[in-house]
C-alpha cells in the first residue's frame, strides 16, 4: 500500500543516505535505474559500474555549492595519528549498540477548500544500547 506518510519516509531515506555517501539520483531517475537494473542481471563487462551509475543520473553532492559550503563549515579537528587509530577502533567495537531515531510528526494540520495543510517537525535522537539489550 502506498501511503503519503511512506513516501516521505522514503524521502527522508534517500536524502539521508545520499548526504552519507556524498552522491545523490533524483527521484524520477532512481526509478527509472532500478527498472533497467533489474533488467540487465549483471552490468556490461565493457562498461564499469560507476559509468552505468554516472549515465543514470548520480550527482557528486560535492559539487553542488551549498552542499560545500556546509561541509567546509565543519571542518575536522586536527588530531594525531595515533589517536585517530584509537577512536576509529572505539567506534567500531561500539557501532551495533548506537543507533539514531528520526521522529517526524505534526505541528499544525488545516484544511482549505480541498487541501490539506500541514506544518511538519521531526526530532533526530541517539540511542545506545543498554546491558540488558544486547
């Protein structure tokens, strides 16, 4: 069943995903990629992935000014070598027990005329697994 709550969901999926891997595909083109996908079962030997994914539509997020603007806004702290070691390990040996909650609900809902409108929030939590959970 296809529902508006869904689609939004789908949305925010997608979006999320496409800031962490730094790529994105417009909703009309992921559509029309997945059809031809499943249509060849493994790519053309002449052409690479990344090609087949380029010529679909994906878009490199760090070309797009405000996408850069914002990631040069964060930059990293300089920090030693070593200590870099020591946190990548820490957060692998951690990862299954952290999680993130995106809560999306209503603010405000009305109705003119045949319309519907709508004031949407959402909340983005941090979860760590207890003792006891895992």
């Amino acid at each position: 069943m296809d529902t508006r709550l869904g689609q939004i969901m789908i949305n925010c999926d997608a979006w999320l995903k496409s800031v962490w891997h730094g790529v994105f595909m417009p909703r009309e083109k992921r559509a029309k990629f997945v059809d031809r996908w499943r249509l060849i079962a493994e790519p053309s030997i002449t052409r690479s992935i990344t090609y087949e994914f380029e010529s679909a539509g994906l878009q490199d997020l760090s070309q797009d000014l405000d996408y850069a603007q914002a990631k040069n806004f964060f930059r990293r702290e300089p920090k030693p070598e070593e200590q870099s070691i020591s946190d990548d390990q820490f957060l692998a040996s951690k990862a299954d027990d952290l999680s993130m909650v995106l809560t999306l609900y209503l603010d405000e809902l009305s109705q003119w005329k045949n319309c519907l409108m709508f004031t949407g929030n959402y909340t983005i939590q941090s979860q760590v697994k207890t003792v006891q959970e895992k």
